[in-house]
C-alpha cells in the first residue's frame, strides 16, 4: 500500500479518542465507513489497487484486509464459503469464482494460570455478510496467495496471455501444490498451445492424487473426446458422480452446462446431487422445473417450482416463483421458465 493510504488508516485506528473501541470493532468500523462505497466488479486486485479503485472482488476485499490487518498487527483468519458464486462467462473460458471472507480477531490478552482460552472476539470482513453460506472452510494463508494467483491466471488465460497465465500458475503452485483449478488452468494452458502430450498429464496427475474437481474432469473429457477417445471420455465423464465435491453450487454450475447442450437426463442427475447436499436450498427445484418444462413434462415442473416456491426465502424469489406457477398453470406462454 502507498504511505498515503497507509496513514489514513493509522490516524483514524490509533486515534486517541478511538482507543475505548475494541480493536478488532474499530478495524472494522474504519473499512465500513471509508470503503462504504466499495464495490464488486469482479476483478482480483492489490491492497493498493483495491484501496485506490474502492472496487473488486471478494478477494480483493480480503487482501486489502489483510494488508491493513498486518499494519494494525491483528491476527486474521480466511474462510472459503459454499455460497453460491458469481458465473462470468469471458469468450469461451467460464470463470467461477468461489467466496471468500476474512475474521479479524481482536489481540490475544494475557490468559490467567489455569484458565484456558476458548474462542476470541472477531469481527468478519465481507461483501455479502447476510448471503447464504451452505459451509464455511478455513483457509491457510498460503492457499489464500495460491487463489490470488489463480484468479489472475484465470484473467490472463481469457486474454490469451498464456505466458503471463503460467508465470501466475507457476507461482501459486509453489504456495499451494495441490491447488486443483491452478492444475486445471496449467492443463488448459498446454491445450492451447497444442501440447496436448502435457495437458493429458497434468489431468492423469489430478486423478492419480484425487485432485480432479468437476471442471477439470469435464475439460479432460472434452480433450479426450476432440482426440477421438470417445470411450476414455465416457468414462470420466460417468465417474463424474463419484467426484467429491461438497459445494451444491458447483453440481447446478455442471447441470446448466448439459442443460445448454440439451443433455437433460445427466443434467436432473447433477440437480440431484445439489439437492442431495443441500435439500433446504430452492435452486436445485427451479432448475428442476425448467428441465421439467423443456421436455414438456409440465405437471413434474408445476411439482418442482411449488418446492422452490416454499423454500425460496426471500420475497424477491417468493415473488418470482409465484409468476412462473401462474404462467405454467395459464398456459400461456411455452417460455414462461428460463
């Protein structure tokens, strides 16, 4: 960070007046009221950048936090939410980009003799603190610098700057070897610049050390299907139900991608995963329902939006569902679901 910006924030949290405020509430209470203007934009930023722009994504926020966290010599913990997360489709790369939050602690006092500390005041840093969060991980901080990387690899891959997307791939991986999609990303690179004999490697590697996720299975059988291997392609695909993914996100991300390809049957299965792991959720039913229409089974799609319609939530999704029943139920419209 500049020693412009730097300042501001040791005059406002070392303020005399402010010294009553605990300091993890007045960490707080600092990035509330001079970034309240901050906003997503869906690109991975520095502290100095984010600070400056007022602007990026999750984990931008995160590593401003963590800038300021460490000038202020608070501890900080990450966390790595199943939320459901932000689809940007940039040419013919998808990016999904996972949610990520920061816990700013307060100072660890010093703990009488025999007593024991169980838990310390916080505070959380994050965009959307009233979000839906089906999990929460905790996040070491070299992973955290492994997904600062990634993401930039990702953004260099859309550009096509495969030079400065491995200089990134290479970097995170030296925080983090095990960091699937950075493997993903590096197998999609070596595609790319036909090295198929690479990409082939690094995509047997991550099923060797059951570092396949979702995204890299399907990008492998893709790769497999382009070389003629229909039958390898098949099988990874068919496995694709025994990947262990915990984010239901993740499973309706992969169903929408068969829905477009008018692979109904294998999408209502990945549905079935999301709801399988999280059956409180409406998504999974909404989606549910718009196959169900598509193949024009409009009773089971009548059935599917009714569920997402009792656990919708908010008003805005209460209100949403409730058309779509009364279009479906008018017949009025053969588009009335997406």
């Amino acid at each position: 960070m500049s020693p412009e910006q730097i300042k501001q924030f040791e005059d406002y949290y070392y303020d005399p007046q402010r010294a009553t405020t605990k300091e993890h509430s007045r960490f707080a209470d600092y990035l509330s009221g001079s970034l309240s203007g901050f906003t997503y934009d869906g690109v991975t930023y520095t502290a100095q950048e984010a600070y400056e722009k007022g602007a990026g994504n999750c984990l931008s926020l995160a590593i401003l936090t963590t800038a300021l966290a460490k000038i202020a010599g608070l501890d900080i913990e990450y966390q790595k939410n199943d939320s459901q997360p932000i689809f940007n489709k940039q040419g013919n790369v998808l990016l999904l980009s996972s949610h990520v939050r920061t816990k700013v602690f307060e100072p660890i006092k010093q703990v009488k003799s025999g007593k024991i500390l169980i838990s310390r005041a916080h505070s959380i840093i994050d965009y959307f603190p009233d979000s839906t969060v089906v999990q929460s991980y905790e996040v070491k901080e070299n992973t955290f610098i492994a997904m600062y990387h990634q993401n930039k690899a990702a953004s260099a891959l859309v550009d096509n700057a495969y030079d400065l997307s491995y200089a990134h791939v290479k970097k995170g991986l030296e925080q983090d070897p095990t960091q699937s999609e950075l493997l993903n990303i590096l197998a999609v690179i070596y595609k790319r610049i036909g090295q198929t004999s690479n990409a082939l490697a690094v995509f047997k590697l991550m099923e060797d050390k059951k570092l396949a996720t979702l995204n890299s299975s399907e990008n492998y059988a893709n790769l497999l299907l382009s070389m003629g291997e229909k039958s390898k392609a098949e099988n990874i695909l068919a496995s694709l139900a025994d990947v262990n993914e915990s984010n239901p996100y993740a499973w309706l991300a992969l169903a929408k991608t068969h829905i477009n390809e008018t692979n109904y049957q294998r999408a209502i299965s990945f549905v079935e995963r999301a709801e399988n792991l999280a059956p409180y959720l409406h998504e999974p039913h909404f989606l549910k329902a718009s196959i169900y229409f598509q193949q024009g089974k409009l009773n089971s799609s009548r059935l599917a939006l009714q569920k997402a319609l009792v656990l919708a939530g908010t008003q805005e999704n209460q209100r949403l569902y409730a058309a779509k029943l009364e279009a479906l139920k008018a017949h009025n419209c053969r588009q009335c679901l997406p």
